[in-house]
DNA sequence: CAGTCATTCATACGTTCGTTTTAATCGAAC
DNA sequence: GTTCGATTAAAACGAACGTATGAATGACTG
C-alpha cells in the first residue's frame, strides 16, 4: 500500500488510457510513462500489449459480472418470479455502482466498457470467460418469465439496449455539452435514471408484427 | 465524374475500414488498397487522414440529420405539440433508415456511429456543423413540451439513451452470438423493435428526487 | 560474504505508419 | 500537335510503434 507494485499501477494507467484513446491508441511507452515504470515492464509483467488489456478488461467486468449474478440469486431466494423492475436493477445497477468506484465518477470505466461492447472483430475479443455468458442465460430466462408474449429475438434485442445505455453513461456525446443543462451528471442521479429509463423500456408490450 | 471515380471509391473504403477497425486501426494503406487507389490519393484529395474521417462522418450524418429536421418540420406542422411517440419515430427512425441504406443491412454504419459518439477527445472530434445541433436543440424543446416535469437534465440523459441504443442496433454485443437467437437480426425488425422499446422509455415518468 | 532470484533498466531491432516529393500520365483546348 | 491543368504513380522520409535482449539493481538466503 505504502509502495504500489508496479503491475498494478499498470494495470491503472492502462485502464486509463485504454479508455481515453481506445487500444491502438494507446501506446505502451504512454502507459509505461504514466505509471512511472519501464517501458519493458509491459513485457515482463503481462507478455504482450494483448495480455495487458485482457487483464484490464478482467479487472472491469468480474466484480459487474458478479454483482449481477449475486442480485440475481438475491432475487430468486424470495421470489421465482421477480418483476421487471427488479430484474432490471439487478442487471444495470452493477454497471453503475461498479463504475462509481472508479475514478472521476465512473466515466472514464463508461468509456472502456462502451469500447469493449463497440470494437468488433479486435484484440477485445479474447478476454470473455464463460461467467459472462452464464450470467447473461441466467437473465435471459429470468426476463422471459417476466415478459411473457416477447420472441427471444426482441428480448435479446432489449437486453443489448440496456447495455448500451449503461455504457454510454456519462459519455459526452456528439462533440460537448448538450445545450441546455451541465454534464457529465452526477454519477447516482445518472443512475437512478437508467433504472427509471430501462424499466419503462423492458416493460414495453411487444412489437406488433 | 464517371463510373470509378477515385474519391468516392476512397470514401467508401474509408467508411468501411473506419466503421471495422477505427480511426487509429484503419491504415490509409489498407484504404488505398482496398478503393484500388494509389496511397498518395487521400493526400491529394483530401489532404490528411483525418480530413478524410470528417469527409466520411459528414457524408454520413448530413442526412440523417436532414432526415431527422424534416421529420420534426413534417410533424409541427400538423399539430405544436406531438405525441412522445411520434417524437421518438421521427428522431429515431431516420438512424434506422438511413443505417439500412447502406451496405450489409447497416450493422457497418451502426458500427461507425458507434466510433463517432464514443470516441473522446478524437479525431472524430473536428466534423461537427451547427446542423446537428440545431436539430438537437429543437428535439429538445419539442420533448419538454411533450413531457412536462421532466429536469432538463434528465431528459438529456433520455435522449443520449437513445442514440445508445440506435447506435448499438446490430453490434454483436459480447463477443458473438446471443445465446437462443440469430444475430444480427433484420434491420426493419430492429427498427420497429427500437421505437417499441425507446417510446416506452422516453414515456416513463420523472424519477422521484 | 557470496549467491540467487525477481525485478527494473537502457537500448536496439524490425515494422508500419502518415506524409511528402518528384516524375509520369491523360484528356481536352487551342 | 502542342500545351496545360488535373490526376495518378512510385519512391522515400522521419517518426512512432510493439517487442526482445542483456546488463544492472537490490533484497533475501545460506
């Protein structure tokens, strides 16, 4: 604690940067520098640039992953069929309170997870262990209780809705301030709004065809 | 001006690359290469890689902006206070339409979009008009008509949900396919489905403080 | 004290990048 | 047929990148 050990003060300054400027954007020598270490500590510690933003990205997503797994088994202890809002909470508010913890109030972790979600066919593609996908069946089915009448499809198309809003949190979107109110907002407002926002969303009847 | 001129076939591949792999992952090589140019081409005709990312950016919201402002003209002048939902289909849909316009049912334009309004302090930074705010500016007035009670501030987190959601429309979200269904699904099916799921969410009543 | 092991350091290598420069090409106007 | 502006082609430049290497450092062990 007194002296922080090298890897992670990588693992912090990568996460940074990672965010900031994207994979490619991000040089080792820039990481390196920002955490106040060799250039070959990348090499040394994690293998390869690749290695290092696995390791980031894991450091990210575990503790989301199983903060959605535990309020699930929360939910499902006192009842087997939670309402909608309550499923949404326990799904998009680990994205949130995860992302709080973070520095600058989440929005820089926002960032790296909407690059995670939104870079196709990249070096991002190698970190997801099978608790991601366990996590997101066990949601699945959970939602098709709830919202019985809706296809698979539509659900599935849903489910990524609140992925994305959760991850655009806090993001500046379209080049600055939006016109008429301050941001980024403040981090449990932001929250509290998604809940509200997504509730509404997953509860939609389903589509006519 | 004929068949295969050089800089639009340029901007396409440019597009393309852009939307796969990013600004920074995108060689002007492997754009050259790709529109059958010759790599001094972006140079002479669009200066710098990154007069070249503004010139496909603006070629690709100028209109769905003039999309989105028609629509909002189309809708006043029937009636001064639209319905939320109409709101949503004229703001949203064009982000659809447009999006199915282009190659590979749009999942590589939602792909790009996705870059533009999630990259920060980018080179995806410079393209911006006063287009894009003004449509946003009278969307946002438009809203707060429509939903009275709601703080500015929330209802600019609303509106940056639905860009979110318009933008992730068609990313595999991750790393591959969803569990029970086929992805990506149909571009007017996603569309219907994201008017369904984002009106239902615009609609939603203010958060209590 | 000598030894060893993990870590840090400075440095170099080979690639790839964006950009620039200079020459070649081509179609039309005179 | 020549000239001229616009475009394309080929080659090269310097910078930045990820990675690999071998020597230095320093704390703990015997």
């Amino acid at each position: 604690m007194a002296a922080p050990d090298t890897r992670t003060q990588i693992l912090d300054a990568a996460e940074h940067l990672f965010a900031e400027h994207g994979f490619r954007g991000a040089s080792v020598r820039a990481i390196t520098d920002l955490a106040g270490a060799n250039l070959a500590a990348v090499g040394y510690h994690f293998g390869s640039k690749a290695e290092l933003l696995a390791a980031v990205v894991r450091r990210v997503v575990e503790p989301i992953n199983a903060a959605q797994s535990a309020g699930l088994d929360r939910l499902l202890a006192r009842t087997p069929d939670p309402a909608v809002s309550e499923l949404v909470e326990a799904f998009a508010g680990p994205l949130f309170d995860e992302m709080l913890a973070g520095d600058a109030g989440g929005a820089r972790t926002s960032r790296l997870i909407m690059r995670i979600i939104g870079d196709p066919a990249e070096e991002m593609r190698e970190w997801t262990g099978s608790a991601e996908a366990t996590v997101r069946d066990r949601y699945l089915t959970a939602f098709e209780r709830a919202l019985p009448g809706l296809s698979p499809e539509e659900l599935w198309f849903r489910i990524r809705g609140v992925l994305a809003v959760a991850a655009v949190d806090r993001v500046e979107v379209y080049n600055g301030q939006p016109p008429n109110c301050v941001s980024p907002v403040a981090g449990q407002a932001a929250r509290r709004w998604a809940i509200t926002f997504l509730t509404a969303a997953m509860s939609a009847p389903p589509t006519g065809d």
